[in-house]
C-alpha cells in the first residue's frame, strides 16, 4: 500500500487504528490538536508526528467523528512506514491524549494493521491460483523439472575486475550501483546472500578502479566494524567519491555476518553528507541557581515548570499539555522541561515574549530565534 503526498511518497507497513469517547462536543480540528499538541515531545524528534510527516515516515492523519447527546465519538486512522517498535511507542502515545480541548477524552487502541500481512496474503492466494492453472496448462517432464531446479541451485562466481584484478561479483560492471567492501571474503559472503554488484578494495591503498567506479556510479562503502574499517573509511573519505556508508555491527567482520545481519546494515547505510555533518558545538551557559536546580529535578519525569520574571515558579504540567499551555498562558519569562525543544515551541515562546527556554535537548529541525534563548540541560549542569 502506498500513498502519495505532495512531495513525498509513503510505503505503508502498519495502519494504527484507536477509538475515541469524549465528554462534550467537538470537531475534527480539535482531535488533530490534541493528536499532535498532546504527543509532541514525548520521545523526541524521531516520533514526534510533525517530524514524521515532514519525513514522509506516517501519512495523513483521518478522523472520523460523530456527535450525540453531548458526547463525541469516533476514530483515529494513523498509516506509517515505521519499524514494529516505534509504531507500538506511536499508538501507545496516542492513547496517552486524556483530553480534546477542554473535554475529557478516552482513547482506545483498536488494532494495529499489518498492510504488508494481508498483501502477502493476497499474493500467496494468488499464486495458488497462478500454480494450478499452470500445472492444468503444461506439465513438465521429469528431465526439464530436474534441470530448472539445478539452474536455481548455481552459483555465481567470484571475478576478476579491473587491471588491479580485484574480486567482484558479476553485476559492478553494469549496476548502477555498486558496494565497496574490504576482501575477497567479504564479497564471496554478499553474494551467498545474492548481492552480486559488489567489489573489494583488497588493501588499505584505495586502487585507481575504485576512484574511477566512484565517479561513475553510486558507491557505498560496507566495511567492518573494527579499528580497520575505521582507517579504510578514512581513506574512502580522502580520496572518493562514496555516497553512503554502511558498517557491520561494532566489533563484528562483513564476512561472517549472515544474510539478515548484511541486509539490515546496508538498510541502515547513512548519506556522506550526514555523516560528516558537524555537530551542534557545546557550550557552557551560566544561569541562576535556582534554574540549574529546577533542570535537575526534571530529569526523567517529562515534565515543564513555568517561571515569572522573578524565577518564581507559576505552574508545574507534563510535556504533552506544554505547547496548548504556552498558547494561553502570559506572565511566562522562563520554561524548563524534560523533553525536546521543537520548533513550534520556539514560536509560541516567541509570540508570547518567552525569553528562556531550557530542555533536555533541541530538534535539529529548529532555527535559531533572535528574542528566545535555547539552551539543554548539558550546557548548564556541565558547569
């Protein structure tokens, strides 16, 4: 199942469906409030909704609703491209909304979908249809079974590539794109697994075959998980062009991975650009005594404080009310909480004259405010 937005395009595995009752009358704009007002800042950017659909990883948010009798109710349709675990934090987070504006609400986990489970499904019924119709059609002899079987059964040999005559699989030649891996074993291993666009440095000295296949095609390193491969990357980095790059677990050698271990480390391959990205520089910030001590307190309870002017504190409320709280609430100079600094606070802070915002960390979604103070926990309690 796919669904396509305006500019990205979303394969969905799951589908999270829940249902809601809510104490009074309400509409669609705000459950949607509530879904996103009330989950933003619970487990960080990675499941934070606004993220997730900005990223192409959940789709359009449907609710359906009815109301009767002073009472709202109806249902929450979530599709995402997420792992099995962050779905199961993404639903759970869902049914934590105890509220839609100013009713009390319940919301209920149906089901969680599995899209790819009933397409599998489909396929495999169809394929019984497809075989039977096929043996009804035309039944091999013995001889020409046999053979097709024993075609299956071989395997590709490892090549010679390049006037360094490095070991490759058959396909680099034409595949637009290939895999750089460290030895011959490495490339025997990827295509057991039926990888066969793969080719091996065969040194710590990167050959001119593998700067030139750099240029010409969509290199990604695959490279041990040791001291070594750290030091081939280093020179990956100097001298070629690599895309992505892609390592075996910490410790661990590419040529004794299984197959389920190669496929997930080439899955989990990062972009060159993101990888060499620098990072946020630290800072040592001073405040007041009485701020540092408020950041401690709140570490691992997910929860804001809202300070005056004078550091006096006005409320104390958990994340998920902190955005729909800041929005009608004045007199607010300073916010500590236990949670992630997104953009949307950034602005509400902004609009309403907030000048302090201290957190457990910062989205690197967010761009910096003029009149608005950003600053996480390490760069206070460091000092």
């Amino acid at each position: 199942m796919t669904l396509t937005g305006s500019s990205q395009t979303l394969t969905v595995k799951y589908v999270i469906r829940a249902k809601f009752e809510i104490e009074g009358v309400v509409e669609k704009p705000d459950v949607i409030g509530a879904v996103f007002g009330q989950t933003e800042g619970l487990f960080g950017p990675e499941l934070d909704l606004r993220e997730l659909q900005k990223s192409g990883r959940i789709g359009r948010i449907e609710i359906d609703l009815h109301s009767k009798q002073d009472k709202t109710t109806g249902t929450i349709t979530i599709p995402t491209s997420l792992d099995r675990v962050s779905t199961a934090l993404l639903a759970a987070s869902i049914e934590s909304i105890n509220r839609v504006g100013p009713c009390a609400a319940k919301v209920t986990l149906e089901k969680i979908e599995d899209v790819r489970e009933a397409r599998r499904k489909a396929i495999i019924d169809r394929a019984k249809e497809i075989l039977h119709q096929w043996t009804i059609e035309a039944m091999p002899s013995v001889d020409e079974v046999f053979k097709e079987v024993a075609e299956t059964l071989k395997v590709a040999k490892v090549e010679k590539y390049g006037p360094e005559e490095l070991s490759a699989g058959p396909d680099v030649e034409s595949a637009k794109e290939i895999i750089i891996v460290e030895g011959r074993a490495d490339v025997i291993n990827l295509m057991r697994c039926g990888i066969h666009n793969v080719i091996a440095l065969e040194g710590a000295k990167v050959p001119e075959t593998i700067k030139k296949l750099c240029k010409e095609k969509e290199a990604t390193a695959f490279l041990d998980g040791d001291r070594g491969g750290d030091l081939i990357l280093k020179e990956l980095l100097q001298v070629t062009n690599v895309k992505y790059i892609a390592r075996a677990p910490r410790g661990k050698e590419v040529e004794e991975l299984n197959c389920k271990e190669i496929f997930e480390a080439l899955e989990a391959k990062v972009p060159l650009e993101e990888l060499l990205k620098p990072k946020r520089e630290k800072r040592k910030i001073e405040l007041p005594k009485e701020i540092v001590q408020i950041a401690k307190e709140l570490v691992g309870t997910l929860e804001a404080v809202l300070l005056n002017e004078k550091l006096e504190p006005i409320e104390r409320l958990p994340v998920s009310q902190l955005a729909e709280k800041l929005q009608q609430t004045s007199g607010v100079e300073t916010v500590i909480f236990d949670g992630i600094i997104t953009q949307r606070i950034v602005d509400i802070a902004s609009e309403k004259n907030i000048k302090n915002i201290i957190a457990s960390r910062i989205s690197e979604a967010v761009k910096p405010s003029l009149n608005v103070q950003l600053t996480t926990f390490s760069e206070i309690m460091e000092n």
